[in-house]
C-alpha cells in the first residue's frame, strides 16, 4: 500500500514548493497536485506543515565497544530512536581493534547492524597500518560500498593513528577515490595533560576539558589538513567544537582546499560549565571528546554553519548510563566518552537555528540532510525528495512544542543532555522507505527493516586530482 503525503510544503535543500508526494515501493513515484493515486492509499494530511528529506546522521556509534565497556544503544534501538526524531539514516563506524582485520571487524558490525530499523552506511576506521589493511581498504571501497575512512588523532595507546598511517591511508584513500575523515585532537598532548592533572589531584570530570583544550583540537585539525593538502586528498572533520578548528578549516578552504567539517547539535547549544556541576553524576554524563567548550566557541560554531564553513550536522551519537560513567569515578580519564542525542538533533537544530532565524528551511535541509548525502555520495537516493529518491521524509510540525527528557526520549539511556529543553518545531510523521513508523507520537519502528546502503567511490573527482597533480609535478633541474 502506498502513501500519500497531502497538502504540505515540500522543502528541499534548493527549492521549496506547495505539493503532495506520493510514495510506494519504498520510492518516491510523484509530486505534484491532486495526483491520483490507487484506492486504499494511506493519506498523510501536512496541510500547514512542512515535507522534507528525512535526516542523516553521518555520525553514530551504536553498540561501540570502548574503554572497558559496551555502547548501551544497539543497532535497533538507535535507528528507532532516530525515526522519532526525523532521521531516517545513520553512518556508524566500524572501529577495528589495533591490529585487528579490516574485514573482520567490518563482518561483525555488518552483523550487529542486521537489525536497524531504519537505513545505514558505515565509515571504517584506520587505527593501524600495514599491506593487510591497504588490501582492505580496496575491498570495503570496491566491494562493500564504503567510501570513507576514519583516523582517530587522540585515545594514545588504543586506536589513535600515527602520522605515518595517516600519510598511508590518505594516500590509499585518493587511490581508491575514497574520503578520509578525523577526528582532530592532539593524542599526546591529551595524554600528557591527563597525566600532569591527574598528578597535581584533580580526578574529576572537571578536569576532562582541561585535559583536552581548543589547542589541541586546532593543532590538530592543521595538522591533518596539511597532510591532505600535501597528498592531494580531499578531508572531512567531524566533530568540530572550537574556534581554532573552525579557523584551519576555513583558511583551506580560502585557499581552494577540498575540506569538509561536521559540527555536533551538543557543541552548539552546551558549554562546558556542565563539567563544574557539583553532581558527579550529572558532569561526568557530559562526558565527551572533544568536551564541550566555553560559550564563546558556540556562536563562532553557528556562524560558520551559516556562512558554509561547516557543512554537516550530527550527534557522535554514543551512549553509556551511569553505571558505566562511573568507571571513572576517581580517574576522569576513564569516564567513558560518549552522550546521546540521535532523537533530539533535528528538533534541536530547528529551534535554535529556524526559530532564531539562524537557518533558513532549505538551509536546515542542508545542514541535516543534503549534505551528509552529497559529500557521503548518496545523492540524490538520499537528502533530497524527487521521483526516483527513496521515500525517507519527515513531515514536520513548525507549531507542535515538544520537551526533551530520558523520561519520555526513546533513547536506550538513563540521561539527556539536553533534559528539560521544550522546543518547537518537531515531526508529526516519519516515513521510512515509504512506511509511516512515527505518528502523532507513536513510534512503529520494525526491527531488521534497516537496509545497508552502499556508497560509491568518487573516481571522477580523485581522478582528475591525480591528473592534475601528475601534470604539475616539479620537474628536476639540472645544475
């Protein structure tokens, strides 16, 4: 049975226009004006409302193993929670073990995924070098649809990647026509400022964000920009929380540097005077890295989410309850990192950036959907509602008010950081290839109905980079 979507203002990323939508098949088959449809078609009344293309979170961590435990939010239970709040696809990390597999990791996250309720991708993460991995980069990007690989800069003597694996991986990456992503944090100066605090008695979660300050982040960021601009690569950081990331960023891109950054719904709206609460529990729930940074990092966030300098939006979606935060009870440096927010991003992004005028309706698209799709190559499947696209589009309710609360969310957590917050602007429907799972409230999220979607390399893109960088190599002089 198909769907009618009635009476709406379908919004996409470039354009906006009064029209109902027609889905079956699990794809978009009409837009237009009293379409006709067959008897029994399913009508979802959005007089008032508006259409748009389901959310893409191009950052969760569902089911993490990390730092002595297990992420508390599954495959299923994420992705549910995410067709409550507007999103219809997530891209989770596959994170090898050092020395692990490639492909074994990536089977067994496969494996886990198995029962989403909504679509997803997977970002690989490079966190060791050898001929092994540079076999299985090839057969992720050419057999499984993986066009994106991820570097961890920090966490030292667990997954952080050297400078040498990530000469190699970009390298590969360009190769394979491929996109390399970061997470930007200096993993020795984290380590050594973790030490130096933990050694004059601060054991706290105030100490977190001490331990790792903006510094660190920029550093880095520059640092993995230069490398990608030496090698020729295109990049993408994820996470950007400071001023000093924004600025790297933005200075590539001046100079004709194909840089990407993805900002989180947190850093936007939280400081990190969550970390000085004198509740243990409530501070150590904000746990996170990169940590939430001093109010003035937000409105330099926002500002370039406006002006392009960041295109993505996302949550680091990566939940653990409060019995697993307390492994740091007296070492900060064993908090667990990770908090929730896959439900909330969207209606969060709507009320701080609609409603404050920060974001226009087609701008909002792009920053929660199009984006993701254009630079992840899942456009036009993805992020964007015309026939042919797959039918994965929120209806939203500009007027419906909503409050935020692990009371009520349908995350698999005991804390919300954003607890207490009443928004407006938020889905009344959600359809999920061409099924109505969220209603008024209702959540009717099937386990297993999640597809994995594979994403194409970029063969075109890289390949005329290489050629322009073989054209223009230096040549040697004779003397």
């Amino acid at each position: 049975m198909g769907v009618l979507i009635k009476g709406g203002l379908v919004v996409n990323a470039d354009q906006s226009q009064l029209a109902d939508v027609y889905c079956e098949d699990g794809k978009i088959q009409a837009i237009g004006q009293a379409l006709s449809v067959p008897e029994g078609t399913e009508v979802v009344d959005a007089k008032g409302q508006y259409v748009m293309p389901g959310g893409i979170d191009p950052h969760t961590h569902m089911q993490l193993p990390f730092m002595g435990t297990v992420a508390s939010e599954d495959f299923y239970t994420g992705t549910a929670a995410g067709l409550a709040g507007g999103t219809t696809m997530i891209i989770d990390f596959v994170i090898p073990s050092p020395q692990q597999p490639l492909m074994e990791a990536y089977h067994t996250w496969r494996e886990w995924a198995e029962k989403s309720a909504a679509d997803y991708s997977f970002h690989v993460a490079v966190t060791w070098w050898d001929d092994s991995v540079y076999e299985d980069m090839g057969k992720l990007v050419n057999k499984e649809g993986v066009n994106s690989f991820k570097h961890f800069m920090a966490y030292k003597n667990a997954i952080m990647a050297t400078d040498e694996t990530l000469v190699n991986s970009f390298n590969r990456c360009l190769e394979l026509g491929a996109m390399p992503t970061v997470h930007a944090e200096n993993g020795e100066l984290v380590y050594h400022l973790q030490q130096k605090l933990l050694a004059a008695g601060l054991t706290g979660p105030e100490a977190h964000p001490l331990s790792r300050p903006s510094q660190v982040e920029g550093e880095a960021a520059n640092r993995a920009i230069r490398i990608a601009q030496s090698l020729g690569v295109p990049l993408y950081l994820v996470h950007v929380s400071c001023k000093e990331a924004v600025d790297e960023i933005a200075r590539a891109r001046h100079e004709g540097q194909r840089v990407y950054g993805e900002c989180l719904a947190g850093h936007l709206e939280l400081d990190d005077s969550v970390y000085r609460n004198p509740d243990w529990g409530f501070a150590a729930a904000h746990v996170m890295s990169p940590p939430f940074r001093p109010r003035e990092h937000q409105e330099v966030l926002w500002k370039a989410l406006q002006g392009g300098t960041l295109q993505t939006t996302a949550t680091d979606h990566c939940c653990f309850c409060a019995d697993q935060k307390a492994a740091g009870k007296d070492d900060f440096s064993k908090i667990p990192n990770g908090t929730a927010g896959v439900e909330d991003r969207m209606m969060v992004l709507w009320d701080s950036g609609v409603n404050k005028g920060r974001l226009t309706l087609n701008e909002f698209v792009a920053v929660t959907s199009t984006n993701s799709a254009q630079i992840f190559n899942l456009y036009p499947q993805k992020g964007h509602i015309a026939v042919g696209s797959d039918a994965d589009i929120v209806v939203w309710d500009p007027d419906k008010q909503h409050t935020l609360s692990a009371k009520t969310h349908h995350q698999n957590i005991d804390f919300n950081i954003f607890e207490g917050r009443t928004v407006t602007g938020a889905p009344s429907h959600t359809i999920s290839q061409g099924r109505v799972v969220f209603k008024d409230g209702k959540l009717m999220a099937e386990k297993g109905a999640g597809r994995y979607i594979k994403r194409p390399a970029f063969p075109s893109v890289f390949a005329a980079v290489e050629k322009y960088n073989a054209e223009h190599k230096p040549q040697a002089v004779d003397r």
